[in-house]
C-alpha cells in the first residue's frame, strides 16, 4: 500500500473516532478533540510524495510515479486581467513554459500560481510582465524573513520598560468590559496552550505548508466544514473555511511567532509580561514552519495565502514582523493585496522596518505602516542599535515604538526578552487595536490619524527614523474617546 494511503486510513479511523465521542460534547469538548486529532495528524510523518490522482491498483498493476513537488522558488504569482481571454493567457504562458497548477481568491485579487521552468521564474517573470494584454502583475515568490533578535530569559513586568514608555497602564483603565478589536497575527504559530495567549485565541489558520499539501489538507479537514471539495480542491483559500473550528496555526515550534503575539496581547495573568493590549484576542495565520533557532523563512505564497484567509475571517488588524516588504515592485501582488484590504476592507497592515540598518529606499505607501524600532534609553529618542543589529530607516517608515529588551513569552510560556523591529511592530498594532476597541465605528484612515496625534517625536511632523513617531497609548485612547 502506498504511504499516503497508509496514513490516510490511520486518518479515518481517526476521525471516525471523533465523531462518535463527539456526540453530546460541549463545545468546549469539540474544540479540545479537534486540537488533540491536530496534534495526533501532525505527529504522523505526512508523506513527502502526493497521492496519486487515481485509486489504488489492484495487485499486479504498476503504480504510477507520483509527482515530485514544485520547488516554490520556481512559482509565480500572477494577477491576471478580468478581461484577458482564456486561451490567449494560455498561449502567453506557453511562452514561458509555465503551467497553472492551481488559484486563490476571485475577481480583484484573483491569483494564479504557475509552475516555471526550475531556476527560471525571474525570467518568466521579466518575460510575463510585458504583457499587459493578460496579465495586470506577474511576480516571482520571493523569501522573507522574520526581523528579529534572540536574547535572554529575563524577570516579566519589572522589565516591561516599553509599557510605561509608552503609557499602556494608563490606556487599560479605559478598556473596560467592551469588545475588544483582535489582531492577526502573520508569522510561525503561536502557541496559545501554556503560554501567556492561554484563553485568547480559540482558533488559527496554516498556510505554511507547500503547495502540494494544500487540497489534502483541505480534505481531511472537510469532516468540520462541509464544503463543496470540487470547489476547494484548486483554491487555498478554502483553508481558511475551517478556522472557526480548528486550532490550526495555534502551535509554534520556532517561537517568534509567540514572542510576537505576546508583545502585542499578552495577558494580566503573572506568568510573563502583559501586551500593549491585554485584553485582545490574537488570530494566528502560520505563514512559517521554522524550527527553534532557525531564520523561520517565509515567501510570497504563504503571505498571499495567509490574505485569502484574512479575506474570510474579516480581523481588520494584521502584523507582519517579516520582511523585506516595503518595495512594491518586488511583491507587486501583495501590495495589490494590502491596498485593496486598506481601500475596499477597512483594514490596516504593519510591517517591521527591519534589523540591517539600512536606509530604506521605499516610497511611503499609505496602505501599509512600516515600523522601526527605538533603543532602550532613558528620556531619549534613539534608534536601535547595539553593535549587533540596528533598526532599518527612512522614508517609508510610518512609526516607532521600542525594540530592544522587549519582554514577551516563549511557546513554554516562560517569559523571555527580544530585541528587533519584529518586537516594535506588534506594539504599534496593538495600539490601534487599543483605538478600536474604544471607538469600534472609526474608518481606518481616522485610526491612523489619531496614532499620528498620539505620536511623540524628535521633531515636528514626520522623519525618515521614526516617521510620525511613538503612538502613545493613553493620548492615542483619549483621543479616540473623544471622538466617539
């Protein structure tokens, strides 16, 4: 028997077994058998070869070869024009050699992932581009890499130099009992259970896995879903049908993705320090599935991915602490992306600057806000820079906030501190989840005004190191408070 179809039956017993102790659960029950067959399904080795399209053979038939995966550096992302005829993209892809393999969204962000030749996707890229007839943007996946800085374990609040830094406990008194405006968080997991998140995420989304894996994934989770599969089969963008219900980008086995989370919205619980936002719930989109002290890379695939969710789940706040990003013409899809969640969904993205010191050539785009990170010095403004890393600058950065020392929790749930714009970035997103939650009707464009006016700066208006400054919380609160 094929290994696939080895795991698949140890899968349906599995499964099988849930549904008849499921009957009569709480809910409560249900969301803890759904996370226990995640973690069972994780430990199984998934097999490295797809499942053959066909049923098995009976004996004494050969079995066909499965097919390889794609390499993802050989994948484009393209955004085909709503008028372009089927069969003139087709011709134009030939040009190139290039194959759709499968697509994600529809209409405006409509994507198609085509397979390149290996080694050749810069060129088909340059080649595909030209076309302006089919394709509105061709864009080769390019890798990204979370912006940020290991350091030692260290005491929790005591510590939290960044929250008095920028008044968080005085912005807490006005939270009070209302709803209060989540974020997602694009990264390695976080790991909800046994951390400093226990009890405010209840669900996630993975799409960090290769292109190969995504139309099984979507039929082993159909059990909680009941989706049409002849639709899903081609589209990532099914994952995320099952995210109200699985625990799926709940786990990290890297922790930056944790160490993120818990800046931003780590609780009042004594186990690490608090978030800038204590009381908001994380939504974590796995975009990496990186091991403990490796770079954690990423690429465009994941985070197009990761959008289509966001397109589904409707959390207004994003947090990438991940890049390089800020240069359109080398993500032309995902800006595409992010422009359209800032002009058509209400939404707002955060980016981290990131940790080489250079000074960024980027344009400002006010459909992402680009943060830098501040050092840790008494009384003063300075960027980050401790002879081992330093914040990145220049005009596209949108904000600042601290980014050394930052105190947050590891998958463990111990407290630990970290240094890097991956760090700083959370706590500007947390901010204006901080605005929302005081005043929930406020246009994105109102929210972003109101971090500006909250900001303390160097100088008057805005700068290539710290561009409108650091948001305080409590001004940026009352603000929002009066404008309710």
């Amino acid at each position: 028997m094929h290994p696939a179809e080895v795991l698949e039956s140890k899968l349906e017993v599995m499964k099988m077994s849930l549904i008849k102790t499921s009957f009569g659960a709480s809910a409560k029950r249900k969301l803890t058998m759904a996370a226990v067959l995640m973690l069972a399904t994780s430990s199984l080795a998934w097999p490295a070869l797809a499942l053959p399209d066909a049923a098995s053979p009976q004996r004494g038939h050969v079995t066909a070869k499965p097919k390889p995966p794609v390499p993802r550096e050989d994948i484009l992302l393209i955004m085909p024009n709503a008028s372009a005829d089927k069969d003139e993209l087709s011709e134009s892809l030939k040009t190139v050699n290039g194959e759709i393999i499968g697509e994600m969204g529809s209409g405006t962000t409509r994507v198609l992932l085509v397979k390149t030749e290996h080694g050749k996707a810069d060129a088909a890229e340059r080649k595909l581009s030209a076309d302006r007839k089919n394709f509105n943007l061709v864009n080769a996946n390019h890798k990204i890499y979370a912006n940020y800085i290991p350091t030692n374990p260290d005491p929790a609040f005591g510590k939290s130099w960044h929250l008095s830094r920028m008044h968080c406990p005085e912005a807490w008194d006005s939270i009070g009992a209302r709803m209060v405006e989540p974020i997602a968080v694009f990264d390695t997991g976080c790991q909800i259970y046994g951390s400093d998140l226990n009890g405010i995420a209840s669900h996630g989304a993975d799409v960090s896995g290769e292109f190969k894996d995504f139309g099984k994934l979507m039929k082993f989770f159909t059990l909680f879903g009941g989706q049409d599969m002849e639709k899903l089969d081609k589209t990532i963008q099914g994952i995320g049908n099952r995210i109200e219900v699985l625990s799926m980008g709940m786990f990290d086995k890297h922790g930056h993705g944790t160490g993120v989370a818990t800046a931003a919205c780590g609780q009042q619980n004594d186990k690490a320090s608090c978030g800038v936002n204590p009381k908001a719930q994380v939504f974590p989109i796995k975009i990496s599935d990186g091991k403990a002290g490796g770079p954690a890379p990423s690429d465009d695939l994941a985070m197009t991915a990761a959008m289509m969710v966001m397109y589904q789940k409707g959390t207004r706040i994003i947090n990438i602490s991940y890049g390089p990003l800020m240069e359109q013409s080398e993500h032309r899809v995902l800006h595409a992306m992010f422009r359209d969640w800032f002009e058509r969904k209400d939404g707002l993205v955060f980016i981290s600057a990131g940790n080489a010191g250079e000074k960024l050539g980027s344009r400002d785009e006010a459909y992402i806000n680009v943060v830098s990170a501040m050092g840790k010095v008494d009384n003063e403004m300075v960027l980050a820079n401790n002879g081992m890393w330093s914040s990145a600058s220049g005009p596209c950065v949108d904000f600042t906030a601290p980014g050394q020392g930052i105190q947050c929790a590891s998958p463990s749930g111990r407290s630990i501190s970290m240094d890097g714009t991956s760090l700083s970035t959370p706590l500007c997103s947390a901010v204006a989840s901080l605005i929302w939650t005081v005043n929930p009707r406020l246009k994105n464009t109102q929210v972003i005004e109101i971090m500006r006016l909250a900001c303390v700066n160097t100088t008057v208006g805005r700068n290539n190191k710290f561009g409108y400054g650091m948001p305080d919380a409590a001004r940026a609160v009352k603000i929002a408070e009066a404008s309710r």
